[in-house]
C-alpha cells in the first residue's frame, strides 16, 4: 500500500518520527502510539499511515484496512496493559468533525482501559 500523508499533520509527522512519539506497535500500514495527554491508565491511539482525515471520509474501499486495525486492536491493549475481558476491557472511541469532539484531523482511534476511576471517559 502506497502512504500519502499530509506535511502538515501532526500524525503524520509522529509516523514520519518528525515529532516524538512512545510507539506501541508499526506495521506497513498502521502506526500505534500513547496519548501525549492519558485520560487512563492505558491510552494509545491506532491510527492508519495512510493520511485519512476522519472516519467521515470512509467507504467500502477502506473496510480491508479498518478491518485489519481493529483485529489489532486487543492484542495491542493486552500488550500494554489492559486487564482481561470481562473484568478488564477497554473502550474504543472514534471522534469525528468538531461536533464529534474531534481534534486532530487524521483519523484515529483511541484505546483506553486499566483500573478506574479514569481523569475521562
Ligand atoms: P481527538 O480529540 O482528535 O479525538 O484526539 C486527539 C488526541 O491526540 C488527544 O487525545 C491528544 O491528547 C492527542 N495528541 C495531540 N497531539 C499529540 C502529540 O503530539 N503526541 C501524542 N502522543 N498525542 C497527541
Ligand atoms: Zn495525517
């Protein structure tokens, strides 16, 4: 898969290694890292190299690749500390376009989980 990405994104820039980052996991086609900024005990983000905007823009043609990431997914939260299902779990959230909370515009999703009480979510 060819990656376009954006010169000015900030994920963009995090997979390029332009900006720092505490990677999780890097594929060819995904890139995994730590929230700067945990609302968890566990929080990464898993996004796609390739510069998607938000889930706003996906359609049938993206379902291989989305499919894939989130197969990832519990391996990745297992892998950095989530406790077992059922007792433990994490939660998956996807903010789309300024209503949907969402602030970096290169689609990704959040990975939460650990002991609670959380700061958020
Ligand atoms: P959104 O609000 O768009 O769903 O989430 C963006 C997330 O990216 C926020 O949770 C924020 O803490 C995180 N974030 C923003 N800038 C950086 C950064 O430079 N590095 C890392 N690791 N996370 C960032
Ligand atoms: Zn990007």
């Amino acid at each position: 898969m060819s990656v376009a990405q954006d010169p000015d994104c900030i994920f963009c820039k995090i997979i390029q290694g332009k900006i720092p980052s505490r990677k999780v996991f890097e594929d060819d086609e995904m890139f995994a890292f730590h929230d700067i900024n945990p609302w968890a005990p566990v929080h990464f983000l898993l996004i796609p190299k390739w510069h998607i905007p938000s889930m706003a823009q996906i359609t049938e043609e993206h379902a291989p690749l989305l499919g894939r990431m989130m197969a990832k997914v519990p391996q990745l939260a297992l892998q950095e500390g989530v406790n077992p299902y059922p007792q433990g779990g994490f939660r998956l959230v996807t903010n789309t376009g300024a209503e949907g909370g969402q602030e970096v515009h290169h689609l990704h999703w959040h990975v939460m989980g650990g002991p609670r009480p959380w700061l958020r979510g």
